[in-house]
C-alpha cells in the first residue's frame, strides 16, 4: 500500500459508526483501487457477501503491507474492537483455542476490511453451532498443465455427483485457478463425517471423469488433472467466501455464478469494478443458498460402499519420520516468500538444463505451507519423466528457510 495521503473516514453503516484509518491507501495499484473503494465495494455487494460469511467465525487474513507482501493470519479477535462485535470460541484436538471474529452485518464487514482483510475466510459452522458443519465445500483446485475447460469439465461432473446424492451445489470463481462449489447440508454431521462426505464425492468425481480429475491426496501423484480438494472440510480449514477480493494484481473476485454461466465464463472477468456493476445489475446468483440445505446420507453410504479410500504411503525407513513417497521427488527450496523459492527453482534449473527439458508442468510442485501465523514455500521437483540415470541426487537446498526457528513446531 502506498504512503496515506489523508485522515481517516468515519462511515455511518446501519447505525453504527466504522473508521476507516488510511483511507486512500491505494490497495491495488494497477487499477488504483484504494483502501476506502475496497471498503465501498464491500458495502454494495453486502448482501451477497454475507450469504457467504454471515454468523460464521473468520480468520483474519491481513495484507497490513498490501498485496506485494504475505499476508499473516489472524485467529484471535483483536482486544480493540468494538462492543458490538461478536465472537466464538473454536476448540481443537490440540487443546488449543481461538476467540475469533463472527460477522453479521455490513458494519462487521467494513471493519475486517479495514484490518487488512481482503478476502474473507470463514468456517464451514455457524457460531451456534460450532462442532456440526452446515456447509460441504468442493474446491477445485487445477494442477499445471490443466486448462480452464478441463476444470469446468470436472465442475459440471461435480454438480452431477451432487445433484446424484441429493445435494444442491452453488458455483463460484475461487478467484485465482479453480472453481468452487459450496453444498448447504443440515448441521447434523460432525467435521469427520463432512470430511469423509467430501473424500467419498471426489473419489466418485474421479471414478467418472479418469485422467482429468483426481483425489489423490499427494499431490506428485495427480499429474496435468484437477484435484477435488476434499481436505477444505477440515476443522482447522477456510476458504475465501463469496464475493471476496483475491490478492492479485487485478483485483479479482471470488464471484457466484449461476450454472448456465459456468461453461462461458472465466475468472479474470469478474475484478472489483466489473462485479459492483454485475452485482447492481443481477443481484446474487446464490441468494437462495441458505434454503437448499441437504443431507448427508446418500455420499456416506456411498462411502461405505466404496470402501477405505487408498492409505497414504508409509514412513521412509531413514528414521526421519517422513513418508516415503512413490514418486522420485527432490526438494529444491523452502523459502519465506514466492519469489524466493522461484529465485532458487531458476538457479537449480540452471544447473541442470538437461533435465529441465525432460519435465512436465505438474512435475514442478509449488507449496504453500502454513506456519505458525503465515504462509512460506516450499519446491519439490517429480523426476518420474528423467531416466533413472540421470535423475539428480538430492542436494543442499537451494533456500533453506525453518519457519519454526524461535517458534513451537505443532505436535513439538
């Protein structure tokens, strides 16, 4: 964000007073979208944005040094936040706990985006309910060497799957790769049963749409396919709801689509400006959402009927405690940043030219691996398609960054 050229905004929302510090910060510097024009859009497309957020406990994803640096996350509610917001205590298997923010209405939304938060990133519960998820999320997620149409391929089988079992799915750009589709269910299933809804969908995705899409969990093993993500139904998991703003240079929305619209549609069309004017003129495509919650029963015992899923592979035998992958896998780089880690890829490339020529797009695996408050990334390179005598030995990382340096390491 640039420097702040003026005080700050109190803007009157339903009642309540919002400041916004910092005002004309500009947010997104390619189509000078400022931090009270963010604010703004938020406010106008409210109504659909709640659809997505309301009532649910969020992670606070905060850009407080814009869309060129990492964002941190944020459980804990901030202690200076106004009396009138709400909260909820979530609690894990680990003992541990988090107070986090519950917003309800456009006010709530006006101030997370004044933190920082430029997408939103609720659970999949209610804060009256916080152990029974009411929302199944498919998060198709394309690996490289997949195209736009082989993901709304799977998105289109997806709906079918959905439809199949007696679930109603409802579309949007994730606004970055993939597609999403979101399922309400009634809140009567714990995270272990939605998960395992959400596994036994993706596998029968994969049953009727072999070699384009997959739900093998490690992601060496999927190739140019696109994964139906079914670990987003985790406890510990978010996903940026509708209507959300993504970190890209842009300005692009996690928009709702009708489906109809999906087959035509591509996600760099939908940014901040071009969604206000969508939104003005169409309302919202999910706005009956909340009325076609479904039931679990038919994916569960179509999971029993499938049987266990594939059990991943078992721990190497060099006593590190690391699983022991099927595929040829080096690691290239562990790095704080994006741009470091691809600094370090190009310099390994570098030095071995011949083999870079032998790979394939999904051959190169770019991480993101949550730390303890953000995001750092990890390269690893499948040299399944170099012959065996050419493979290149494991070496010295070409960055070698320990985000756990000064921290707990979870499970320590």
């Amino acid at each position: 964000m640039s420097p702040a050229t003026s005080k700050a905004e109190v803007l009157e929302i339903d009642g309540r007073e919002v400041r916004i510090s910092h005002p004309d910060k500009v947010v997104f510097p390619e189509p000078g979208i400022t931090k009270l024009e963010l604010v703004r859009y938020y406010l106008a497309v409210a109504d659909g944005a709640l659809h997505g957020v309301a009532g649910r406990p969020m992670v606070l994803k905060r850009f407080v040094k814009g869309i060129g640096a990492e964002a941190f996350f944020q459980k804990r509610a901030p202690d200076n936040r106004p009396e009138w917001l709400e909260t909820a205590t979530l609690r894990y298997a680990s003992g541990n706990s988090a107070e986090e923010v519950v917003v309800r209405d456009a006010a709530a939304l006006a101030w997370v985006v004044n933190l920082g938060c430029i997408d939103l990133n609720p659970h999949p519960v209610r804060a009256e309910d916080l152990d029974h998820p009411d929302e199944l999320r498919v998060d198709l997620d394309p690996m490289p060497g997949a195209d736009w149409q082989q993901i709304v391929d799977v998105a289109m089988i997806a709906r079918d799957v959905l439809t199949d079992h007696g679930l109603v799915g409802w579309p949007k750009t994730s606004g970055s790769r993939g597609i999403h589709i979101y399922a309400r269910i009634q809140p009567r299933w714990d995270y272990r049963d939605v998960r395992l809804a959400a596994e036994t969908l993706a596998r029968e995705v994969e049953r009727r749409a072999p070699g384009i899409a997959t739900a093998k969990w490690w992601k060496e093993e999927r190739g140019e396919s696109v994964f139906v993500d079914f670990n987003q139904n985790a406890k510990d998991r978010t996903v940026a709801s509708a209507y959300s703003v993504r970190p890209l240079p842009d300005a692009r929305v996690s928009t709702p689509l009708n489906w109809a619209e999906v087959p035509r549609s591509r996600p760099e069309e939908f940014t901040v400006r071009s969604v206000l004017e969508r939104f003005a003129e169409r309302g919202d495509p999910a706005s009956g959402i909340d009325d076609s919650a479904g039931s679990l029963d038919h994916l569960l015992a179509l999971a029993e009927e499938l049987g266990p899923a594939e059990k991943p592979p078992k721990a190497s035998s060099d006593g590190s405690g690391r699983r022991a992958s099927r595929m040829p896998l080096i690691e290239i780089a562990r790095a704080k940043t994006k741009s470091e880690a691809l600094a370090g890829l190009e310099r390994w490339k570098e030095k071995h030219p011949g083999v870079v020529t032998l790979l394939e797009p999904a051959d190169v695996l770019v991480d993101g691996m949550r730390g303890s408050s953000s995001l750092w990334y990890r390269i690893r390179v499948n040299l399944q398609h170099v012959p065996e005598k050419e493979r290149p030995k494991q070496a010295e990382l070409e960055v070698d960054y320990d985000p756990w340096a000064g921290k707990n390491r979870p499970g320590a």
